[in-house]
C-alpha cells in the first residue's frame, strides 16, 4: 500500500510539468508532430527498462488489447490534449484533466460492471472539490477562451477512463514494463501515420535545443518513466486510485511553481491540497474488498 502512494506522488510530481512542456512545444508544433516524439523518445526509454528486466514473450502478448490500449491511452488522448492547448492553458488543461476519476468510474460501472463503493464514489468528489478550490474557478477567467479547446480536454479525460477500466480487466497478466514499452510504440507508428496524412512532420525541429529539452522532460519522463508508474498503480491498485493522479498534478504545479518560480502558496491553495489527499486516501479500496471484486471479475470473465 506505502508504495502505491509513493508511486502516485512521484507519478504527479512527474507529471506536474508535462502540460508546460505541451504548451511550449504546440508552439511549433504540430498535434500529431507533438505524440510522435513524446511517444518516440518515451519508448526508448521503456525498451531499455524492458531489455533490463523484461520477462514476457512478445509473441504471447494479447495483442488486440494493446493496439486499443496504444490508441485510447496514449494517440488519441495525447493528440487531444495537444490539441487542446492551441486553444486552452495549460492550467484549464490540467484542471480539465482531473474529471479522469469521475469517468474513470463512471465508465467502470456502465461498461465494465465494476461496482464503486460509496466511500470511493465519497473521495472522488472531495478531490474534485479540492481541485476547485485550488484554482478558485470562481476569481478566474481561465473559461475566457476556447470551448474546442474545453472540449477535447474532456474527451481526452474520457478516453483515460476508458482505457484505465479496460487494462485493469484486460491486461491484469502482462507486466507493467510491457504494457507500457508496447503501447507507446504502437502509439508511436500511429501518430506518424496521423501526422504523415496531414504532413505535418518537420523532422529538423527536434534539433531546435528548447524543443530538444521539451521532448527530454515530456517524452522520456512523462510519456516513458510516467507511463510505467501509471500502469504499475493500475495493476497493483485500480483503475479508480491511479487515475486520482489528475488531481495531484495541478498540486505539483503549484509545488513546482513555488521551488522553482518563488511563487507564494495561499491559504486557499493548502485548504484545496488538504481536500485533495483526502479525497485520494478515501478513493482508494481496502484490501478486503479489492480482493472482493477481483474474485467477481475472474467469476464474471470465465
């Protein structure tokens, strides 16, 4: 259990930064340009992690289930969000981002027949609460732009959820490092593909030294390391407890905001962090019951 919540925390503080570098790199980028590389420069990485220690045989891997997992996980979503902040901040993106638990569980329950406890449903909307008072929605004017932009942010929250339920059902046997090293490579040729149909791709910007570093941060930690944590959490956790990370990334904005940039955390940001790792801890199933609905999922597949 200590270790879920280890990984939750360093899989926010990763992914605390990736919305910046999505903003800096949509801005000379193109979407399907932006997942290319992310996904690309993130495999490398999980391939080497996967020569390290990998055990599975690639021949015996369920392979339609990762091709949907690389589309729904990673191409499409990643292209949305990217998408998204053409038109949106990168803080709305983040904020938007956070509905992940609530259609996480939504989509839990109407297509995989997975029940959500009260206490659960209880702590998936005490973090969301924290998340609004977080960024005081109510003082801002981050709706002052695009309802595009709004739009495929939530779609992108979707497809999270979706895919979530479906590797915790699905892909329960085959090991994190794989899952993760497979998806993004699929993710990968599907993004060039996208992005060789619209001709998008301009192979001399990755040369560019900020572009260069953006890729760094976003492909090999966000897209490679993130990814696998992502996964671990999934498989060892739930779908429910890994997705609540969307609420601790606008919290590692700020943490990062505040080291980095000296800028000043406020009573109401504390307040909404409080609410927020409430919200997480409540969300997540104890162990007896965890136990519970594996028995009902293994019954209800076979």
């Amino acid at each position: 259990m200590k270790r879920l919540y280890i990984g939750l925390v360093a899989l926010s503080l990763i992914w605390g930064t990736s919305f910046l570098f999505i903003k800096i790199l949509v801005s000379s980028m193109m979407m399907w340009e932006v997942v290319f590389w992310r996904c690309t420069f993130g495999a490398v990485v999980l391939w080497g992690i996967y020569m390290w220690n990998g055990k599975d045989q690639l021949t015996k891997l369920p392979w339609g289930s990762l091709l949907l997992v690389g589309l729904t996980n990673n191409a499409l979503p990643w292209g949305l969000i990217a998408l998204s902040e053409t038109n949106i901040s990168s803080s709305l993106a983040s904020v938007l981002n956070a509905t992940t638990p609530i259609w996480t569980g939504l989509i839990g329950m109407l297509c995989f027949g997975i029940r959500i406890r009260g206490k659960q449903w209880f702590g998936i909307m005490v973090g969301f609460i924290g998340i609004i008072t977080l960024v005081d929605l109510g003082n801002s004017n981050m709706f002052n732009n695009g309802l595009a932009g709004v739009a495929s942010m939530i779609a992108a929250a979707i497809c999270y959820g979706f895919s979530s339920q479906y590797i915790k059902r699905h892909l329960h046997n085959v090991s994190s490092i794989t899952i993760a090293a497979v998806t993004l490579t699929v993710a990968a040729f599907y993004a060039f593909i996208f992005a060789e149909m619209s001709r998008t791709i301009n192979w001399s910007l990755v040369s560019d030294a900020p572009i260069f570093g953006a890729l760094i941060g976003l492909g090999v930690f966000g897209s490679g390391v993130g990814i696998y944590i992502f996964y671990y959490l999934i498989q060892k956790g739930s779908a429910e407890f890994a997705t609540m990370v969307t609420y601790l990334v606008p919290v590692s904005a700020l943490v990062w905001g505040s080291v980095f940039l000296s800028e000043s955390l406020s009573v109401r940001m504390v307040f909404g962090l409080a609410l927020i790792l409430i919200g997480v801890y409540l969300a997540q199933e104890s162990k007896k019951s965890k136990r519970g609905k594996q028995h009902e999922q293994q019954t209800c597949v076979s």
